[in-house]
C-alpha cells in the first residue's frame, strides 16, 4: 500500500521536471503527507497539462458520503479496471501525484521500522493515481487514490504492496487526455518496468501524521 509520502522540491523544480505551464496556486512542500490531506497532482484537460490539489481518499461521483474516502486511499491495480468504484476512472480520470519519496513499515522483532524510500536515479516522480469529483447540494469535492501493485524484489523485504510509480516516459501516456476502455489501462500499467529504490531507517516520529519537519527524514541506525 502507500499510506505516507514527502514532496521536499520546489515550485520551479516541479514546474520544470513535469513541463508545466502555469505556476501552482498555494504550493507547500511537506515531509509527512498523509490520507485526508490534500495532495499535489497533474491531471490533463485536454488543452494541457494542469497542476493543482485534491484531497487524498477518492470520494467516488456516486457515493452517498464523502467518508468513504477514508477507505479509499489506494487502489489495487490488478483489479481497479473490473471496480465499480475504479472502473469508469481508468478510462477517463487518471492522473500523477507528485512525491519525491514515500514511506513503508517493515515489520521487525522489535516492531514496526518506518523506512523512507527513493528512487535512484531521479529526485522527482509521479504515482499512477485516479481521481473524481464528488458533488453534493453546493458541496463538492476533487478527491484521489493512488493505485498499487505487488512488491518487486526489492520492495518485498519491506513489504507485500507497493505503489506505481511510473516511468519518466510515460507519465504523459498516463494522464493523456482521450478516452480509454479500462482494460487498456489495466494492461498498460501491467507493462511498466521498475526502476531502482533505495531505504534507509527514519525515526517513528514519522508515525504520526502531525509531525511534519525534517525529523521525519533524519537516517537512524538499523537494528
């Protein structure tokens, strides 16, 4: 699964790394994002590529109550193109959500060891991720999920679930903006390739979602 993540880089990095045009309206970074938050995404209108936040939990267009999202932080990969919930999102809402690194838990004898994971080739990436508006009286919502696969061999010794990250070459692919039956989708994101990781140990500091400094990325000696 993917439960937490950090976006360190600045405005211009972003801009420049994803070829965007327009400045980000009230751009933070943040060492601790986390479920319920709202989240840095690239969606495209059709015209090009538009950068902005949506709250991290996807409140489907049909659901009665916006809590839902709580549940819906992720979304499996290999089944989210068969989801009611998922379903008509693999076709036409699809989007990246900007991070730079994520976090995961491994579990140990001592217990969980939170480990902040990168890539090693690149400061910048993008989860796969799906959105949609929810609407209800004058209340509405712009709501994600980051969608997720089974552990590479690296990844494995962490965990058994992972999120997408998606090659460099094909983020634009990811959110171009025609119509796609799911099943395309679905095969298209079978058929990404990995790139390489690398985990270090941080501190449970970053346990909680209201800790939100640099403490939550300072490497602490394995056990």
């Amino acid at each position: 699964m993917c439960g937490r993540y950090t976006l360190l880089a600045d405005e211009l990095e972003i801009i420049k790394e994803f070829d965007l045009q327009q400045h980000i309206d009230s751009y933070q970074t943040s060492y601790n994002i986390a479920p319920g938050q709202n989240v840095l995404a690239v969606i495209h209108d059709g015209k090009q590529k538009r950068a902005g936040y949506l709250r991290w939990g996807l409140v489907p267009s049909w659901a009665k109550d916006e809590k839902i999202g709580y549940k819906m932080i992720n979304a499996r990969s290999e089944t989210a193109h068969e989801k009611p919930s998922f379903k008509k999102l693999m076709a036409r809402k699809r989007c990246l959500i900007i991070a730079d690194s994520f976090y995961e838990w491994k579990k140990t004898e001592q217990g969980k060891q939170p480990k902040r994971i990168q890539l090693s080739n690149r400061k910048l990436f993008a989860f796969a991720g799906l959105w949609d508006k929810w609407e209800q009286q004058e209340h509405e919502l712009f709501t994600c999920t980051v969608l997720t696969k089974d552990a590479n061999e690296f990844m494995r010794d962490i965990h058994h679930r992972m999120p997408i990250i998606l090659p460099k070459d094909k983020e634009d692919e990811w959110i171009k903006p025609q119509n796609q039956q799911p099943i395309e989708a679905h095969q298209f994101l079978q058929s990404l390739t990995d790139e390489k990781f690398n985990a270090y140990n941080v501190p449970i500091y970053v346990n909680s979602a209201k800790n939100n400094d640099a403490t939550c990325i300072e490497p602490i000696a394995s056990t």
